[in-house]
C-alpha cells in the first residue's frame, strides 16, 4: 500500500471525513481536527510508519493537509 492511500485512511478513521478527493483540505482552521484527533493521528502514525513525531516538536502549519501529511509521511520514509 502507497504511503497517500495509508495516510488518507488514517485521517478518514481519525476524523470520520473522506480525504480521498481533498488533499488540499485545511484540518485545522476548518475544525476538521484538534489537539485530541491530533494525538490520535500522530500515535497511528508513528505505529505505522515507524517514526516519532514528539507532539512537542509538531507544528500544525508543517501538518496541516492531506498532501502536508503525505510529504511529512514520504520524507521519514526515505
């Protein structure tokens, strides 16, 4: 499975949405997710990808699309 295809599934079983045709959306600024689904999405993917986000270090304007989480998910992949 494609690292788009796992983070779209991620983000859709975190927030309940289907990112599949918005990779551009806003999740921040649009209420789509908070500190708590934040947290969420970041253990799912530190679980699946093998890497450590520390929430410390997370910066929401580095995170906050689709297409961000997929660059951030392809750049800890290499």
């Amino acid at each position: 499975m494609d690292i788009q295809k796992q983070i779209v599934e991620i983000l859709n079983d975190v927030t309940g949405e289907d990112f599949s045709d918005k990779m551009d959306q806003e999740l921040y600024e649009s209420g789509i997710m908070d500190s708590m689904s934040t947290v969420q999405m970041l253990l799912t993917l530190q679980e699946t990808f093998d890497i450590t986000v520390p929430v410390s270090e997370f910066n929401r304007d580095d995170w906050n699309t689709p297409n961000k989480l997929v660059e951030q998910g392809e750049e800890t992949a290499r």
